[in-house]
C-alpha cells in the first residue's frame, strides 16, 4: 500500500453496504492523492461513508476535516466506484480551491501590510463615494465609482472561471464574463460595511470572484435575472465591459 495513504488519517464508516477488505485496500490506495495535497497541515482527518440503500444504489460522501475547516464532498451510483472516483475528484477540487483562499488571504494581508495593491487601480476609486452610496443604498452611484476597477475585475474573472469547466464553456452561451463581474460588484456593495478592515477596496473585490462563480454555477437563471435588473437600474450595456 502507498505509504502516503497510510499516513493519512482515515476512517471508514459503512451501512448496508458489504464492503470486502481487498476492496477497501485499493479504495485507500486511492487516497494517496489527498495525503499528499494536505501534507502541510498539522492535523488532518478523512472520515469516508459508505452506504446502500434500497433503491440499490451505493453514496459516498468524505469529510476532511483540517485546522479551523472541514471540506465536504459527495456522490452515488449504481455502483461503488465511480461514486467513491467522483468523490474524491470533487474533494481534490475542494482542496484545491481551499489552498488558493488560503494563498490569496495570505496575499491580501501583505498587500494590505506593504502598501501594495497588486495590480489593481486604487487611484481611481473614491472610497468615500463608495461608502456613502453604500450606506444610502445606492447601487447606480456605487457602479459608477467603481468603473475603473472593470478591466482588470474582468480579466481577473476570467482567469478564475478556468477552474471551473461548466462556467467556462458556458462563456457566450448564456452567460459572459461582464454577468460575473457585475455580480462581484454587487456583491462589493450589499457586503460594503462588513469588508475586512486592513484591505482597501481596491484589492477586496477580488474576494468575491469565488463565491459569485459558485452561485453562477448553482442558480444561473435566478443570478442572470438579478444581474439584469441591476444592470439595466445602471444604464451599463451588458458588453460594456
């Protein structure tokens, strides 16, 4: 057996599902990948349940559970497999996407500590138009002092959306990358007085890039409809940006 599995902490838990010991073994071998993506972390724990059901179907769900997080992923099939591969490649996508938060937190606090504002153009924006739209509420006022931060928000989403297929293919069928921008920056302005303190503006919106993929991912018709209505209220063309 691989000897990073083995110092990977894992535990197996099974209902209604026989589970044989030669198939556990290579289901472990498996695992390898995870011990080595969380080789850094002082403690790390893999809990993987496995269960039948009645409908003859076998779901998988692992939960790894490191300093201050637990990471959760699931699936389920006709047969163990494929749900414990699917798994486990939508956990080493978790981790992955995990490490990044980590880096880009790690990131903005020295930025914010140097003086340093990577990139981004903070001699345009006004944060005292900013705050004072955000606190009346008013979006349209809000989007116009934050139009110079657009070019470099939107190649910065795009880079992002590679690290998800779904949305990147669905780039001009359906969605563009000015949607995702523009629910970034709504989500800057709903979130406005509750941003971490030690980061300018100028570089937070970048935070919100993840989060505002995911709800695209989950509720694209819902977040396209919000996206337009908020985006007409501001006279701004969709391809604008």
């Amino acid at each position: 057996m691989d000897a990073s599995a083995i110092d990977l902490d894992t535990r197996f838990y099974v209902r209604r599902y026989h589970l044989e010991q030669h198939e556990e073994e290579q289901l472990r071998r498996k695992l390898s990948s995870i011990a080595q993506q969380t080789a850094h972390f002082p403690t790390v724990e893999l809990q993987v349940s496995i269960q039948g059901s009645r409908s003859h179907e076998v779901s998988v769900k692992m939960a790894l559970i490191l300093p201050g997080r637990t990471l959760v992923a699931r699936d389920h099939n006709k047969t163990l497999h494929p749900a414990f591969d699917r798994c486990l490649a939508s956990l080493e996508h978790e981790i992955d996407g995990y490490h990044d938060r980590l880096n880009y937190q790690s990131d903005i606090a020295r930025m914010a500590q140097d003086g340093h504002h990577h990139g981004w153009p903070v001699g345009t924006i006004q944060e005292d138009v900013l705050q004072r739209a955000a606190q009346e509420q008013d979006y349209v006022s809000f989007r116009k002092a934050t139009w110079g931060l657009e070019d470099e928000l939107r190649k910065r989403v795009g880079r992002w959306i590679q690290r998800y297929p779904e949305i990147n293919d669905a780039i001009g069928e359906g969605i563009e990358i000015a949607d995702i921008v523009e629910e970034v920056l709504l989500s800057a302005f709903e979130e406005f007085n509750d941003r971490p303190a030690n980061v300018p503006f100028g570089v937070w919106p970048e935070q919100l890039i993840d989060p505002a993929v995911k709800l695209f991912l989950l509720h694209p018709d819902d977040v396209l409809e919000n996206v337009s209505v908020v985006r007409s209220a501001t006279m701004r063309p969709r391809n604008d940006i």
